[in-house]
C-alpha cells in the first residue's frame, strides 16, 4: 500500500501543477459572447418553428425556452 501512495502522491501532485499551469487566468471573469441573429433569419426560424410543431413535435419547443433562458442569462452576465 505505501508503494501505491509514493507513486500516486508525485503523480498527483503534478497534475494539479498541470492544471493551474494550463487555467487562463484572463478568462475566468468574462462572458462567452452571444451570437446575433437578423430579423429574416429569425423570421424564418419562427416558420420552421411553426411548422415543426404543427408536425407534432414537442421537444423543440422546450429546447427553446430553455436556450432562451440561457441567452438571458449571458445577457446579463455582461
């Protein structure tokens, strides 16, 4: 069991310098950006939107909403 402990303790004791070493520091307080869309690709997703669920689908529309509440919160992590 100690021959497992005085591999392991090195080992692990260097992926946690790997680790910190690779972490951008810069990063860490930003927010990913948020992808625009026009009013004609919107137009059109809505379309597509409608048909698919007048198709029966059900999925999609909760997908959506909760795409949507992510955007709101990027949106407010500016």
């Amino acid at each position: 069991m100690t021959s497992l402990k005085r591999l392991f303790a090195p080992l692990g004791g260097l992926a946690l310098s790997l680790t910190a070493c690779a972490t951008d520091r810069t990063s860490l307080n930003t927010c990913p950006p948020i992808t625009e869309y026009s009013a004609a690709f919107m137009i059109n997703a809505a379309d597509e939107l409608d048909a698919a669920i007048a198709a029966g689908a059900t999925a999609i529309p909760i997908m959506l909403e909760d795409y949507k509440r992510e955007r709101d919160m990027l949106r407010a992590c500016r």
